[in-house]
C-alpha cells in the first residue's frame, strides 16, 4: 500500500478499522464454500522493482487512467471512479474517452502535451512498477491504476490504493475536462455555481496597485427601512452614496460578474478551488483578496486568497467593478 502524505495514512487507516469491524479479522462474510475471502487489510504486492524510473519519450501514444473522486470533486456530486482512455478506436483515430459520463472525441497533441506535462509535474515516472492493493477497503479506495504507452516503446505503470486527495488525479481530471470542453463536451466539467440574481456585492484588495487598501460594497442603512447605501474605502478615505436605483446597480454588477467563468475561483469548489497560501490556510478570512456575490439570502459566491498569481488572473474583473463602483461616486 503506498501512502503518500499524512492525511492519506489517517483515512486509509480509518478505512481499514472500519473494514475490520464490518469483516473481523480474517472471517469469512459469505461466498462459496472452501474458497476463503481476502483478509481485510492484507496487501498483495506486485511490484515490479526492475521498472525503470526514468521515462525519456515525452510523446504519448496511449494512456489509460482510473481513479476515483469524491462527490464534491465531480460534475454530479457523486463519490465516482472515473476512467479515461486515450487509444486507437475501431479504425485506427487516437481516441480519448471517458467511461462514466460516456464522452470521446479524436485526441490532438494540446491534450496529449497536458497531460505529459502531469507526468513530469509530479514525477510520476517514479512510481513506474509499483502495484500495491489493500483488501477490504471502502470502494473510494479501490485501484487506482495509470498505464501510458509512448511512441518510443518505453511505458509508464502503476496501481495503489486510491486517494481521493491526490492532486495529480486531480489535475488529470481537470485536463480532460477542459479539453473536452473545448471541443464543445461539457459533460465533465462542474455545474454552474449559482444562477440567480445579485443581490449583494463585496469586493476587497489589500491593495489596489497604487499600496492603499481599497474595500467597496453594498449595504442597508438599518435605521431608514431598508434604505441600500454603497460605500467605498480607499486608504483613509470612505465615502458612501445612497442608491437611487438599486435594481439597476445591481444588474449592472450582476452583468459584469457573469461576463467570466469564476467556477475555479469558487471557495467552495474543491475541485477547482482557489491557490491556497499559507496565509489563506491560517487565517482564512485575513486575505489580500476577497470577492462576495449573494443570490439571495442563502446562496453565495465566494472567493478569498492571498495568492498574487490569482489575484492576477481576477484583474481584469477586479477592475471592472471597481470601474463600475467608481462611476457611481464620480457622477454624484
């Protein structure tokens, strides 16, 4: 069984307890006579020791990938072994495939490039030849199994124990998702996060370019009925601007947020997620960044993070609601 980071060796141990007391130890639960069943928790290692852990091709002519995801990772919310192929079809077009969401399309050279570049990311020639599987555990822990054939005859394989934590399955995922998508294929990517109207908005960066804090948003005077006042905060400047047409400020906001895909920003989403900072993982509400849209009184968009590089990749939508806020406060 091969035991990749803590967190991994305290679920799998978990797993195995409650194999045990499902099982017990050794017992046998059914199936025929004088054929005994696997003991829980016993390992069958197949490991080839002579595979070469160094894989020179980068072209890959083949590969075949099944690992499992958990339900908040997946399209449909459901705990899933998926498996994707890339081989020949039946009159010889390089194919990849996907067997739960039941998608293929001809393969061409962006999606093998990704996921080469996967391979080398995580060193996983360096685990070429391993074969470790562990008996009786919970089926999200099943084999997980990488094969990849290239061009140069060389191969790439192993199977262990699944983790559903494991960020190269993860990115594999997620490199035939998108691909699929831009080929038209939906299928694998997550839904929407929210589709209904913006009722509230909050965007914060601790600084705005310019080394000043800048914090705008949206907000009900508590002793007027109601009455929807924006503010802004600049450094040591705050200012607020009673709304004269909410519903058009906020369609306005609403126009503007769903103008970008912000399903890989979403806080929630652990499949796409944004880049954690150590920052981020101690003080989860102390970011440089964070961006609130609500639908609603239960319903949320949620994006905070301290790292620049997704800072970056918001900019353009950054500005353009602070644009938007500031057109507000310049023409009153």
């Amino acid at each position: 069984m091969i035991n990749r980071n803590g967190k991994h060796i305290m679920r799998i141990t978990a797993a195995l307890l409650s194999a045990f007391a499902l099982f017990g130890l050794g017992g046998c639960q059914g199936g025929r006579q004088n054929e005994p069943e696997p003991i829980a928790g016993g390992v069958t290692d197949k490991t080839d020791r002579g595979a070469p852990k160094t894989i020179v091709s980068k072209d890959i002519a083949e590969l075949y990938a099944t690992f499992c995801l958990e339900g908040e990772w997946s399209p449909g919310r459901r705990t899933s072994f998926y498996t994707f192929s890339v081989k020949p079809d039946d009159v010889g077009t390089l194919t990849a495939s996907e067997s739960v969401a039941g998608v293929g399309a001809p393969a061409d050279k962006a999606l093998l490039t990704a996921l080469q570049e996967i391979v080398d990311r995580y060193g996983l020639a360096g685990q070429n030849g391993e074969h470790h599987t562990t008996a009786g555990l919970p089926p999200e822990f099943g084999p997980c199994t990488l094969s990849v054939h290239y061009a140069s005859g060389e191969k790439l394989t192993f199977t262990y124990d699944n983790d559903p934590d494991a960020a190269w399955a993860k990115e594999m995922y997620l490199a035939f998702a998108d691909w699929f998508a831009s080929k038209g294929i939906d299928a694998l990517l997550p839904p929407e996060t929210v589709t209904g109207t913006v009722t509230d908005v909050h965007v914060f960066l601790r600084d705005d370019g310019s080394g000043k804090l800048c914090d705008y948003g949206i907000w009900s005077e508590p002793d007027d009925e109601g009455r929807r006042v924006i503010f802004r905060c600049i450094g040591d400047e705050e200012t607020e601007l009673p709304l004269a047409d909410e519903q058009a400020f906020l369609a306005g906001v609403e126009r503007i947020m769903k103008s970008y895909d912000l399903r890989r920003y979403d806080t929630r989403s652990a499949l796409y997620g944004y880049e954690q900072t150590e920052e981020d993982r101690n003080g989860p509400f102390s970011n440089d960044m964070e961006l609130v849209f609500w639908f609603g009184k239960d319903e949320q968009l949620f994006i905070h993070t301290s790292a620049q590089s997704e800072i970056d990749a918001l900019r353009p939508l950054l500005d353009e609601l602070l644009s938007y806020f500031n057109s507000y406060f310049d023409a009153s």
